[in-house]
C-alpha cells in the first residue's frame, strides 16, 4: 500500500476520533513493512494543514482540533491578562514548530477582523 493511500485512511480515522496512536492504528489494519519515517515525513510535508503530529511523533492530531485548543487556550490566557507561555505543559504535546505557525494563523485572522471591523464603522 502507497504512502498516500495510507494517509487517505489515517485522515479518515482522524475525522471520526480527532487524533489517532500511530502504532495502534498500523498495527489494526494490519499495515506491515512501512517506515514510519517516511509516513511522518510525508505528513510533515503535504499534510500539514490537516493532520498534526505530536512531538515524540506517536500520535496523530486533526488539525482543527490543535487549532481549536490553541485558540481557546489563547483567550483564556488573554481574558485571565497572563502571558502565554507555548513551553509550559499546555502544549508540551506539540512541536513549537506547529505552535508558531498556529498562533500566526489566529494573530492574522484576529487582525483581519479587526480591521473589517474599523472598516465597516467607516
């Protein structure tokens, strides 16, 4: 079986349980003889706008799901006025790599509603 077509299942699995154990998941649907490295780096590179790997690369994450928990995170630290601290044990789980692409993304769009927002009393 192709790397793709076992992402294709992975994804799948992913939108039913929002994250996935690699090794469990290989091992349920009998996939054999394929490196794992190859798998992740294949995610890392073509996939990363909608799978999330952890950071001992053990677990597979949707997307949607680490974006969510960041976001709420996020506010809670801002409503709370503590600084968000992305080394702490809330995002332990995942690569800083992913944490800094995440928070720009929702630093973007925040800025973006912001300046629709001006607009539109304008």
């Amino acid at each position: 079986m192709e790397s793709r077509e076992i992402i294709e299942l992975i994804l799948k699995e992913v939108k039913k349980k929002s994250y996935i154990n690699i090794s469990e998941f290989l091992t349920n649907n009998n996939l054999k003889n394929l490196k794992i490295k190859d798998l992740i780096s294949e995610i890392e590179t073509n996939y990363n706008n909608e799978l999330i790997l952890d950071s001992k690369n053990l677990e597979i994450y949707s997307y949607n799901l680490v974006y969510n928990y960041f976001k709420l995170k996020l506010f809670y630290f801002l409503e709370k006025n503590n600084d968000m601290d992305l080394s702490s044990d809330d995002f332990k789980e995942f690569k800083p790599q992913d944490l800094i692409r995440i928070f720009c993304i929702i630093d973007s769009e925040f800025f973006n509603y912001l300046i629709r927002h001006i607009n539109s009393r304008d």
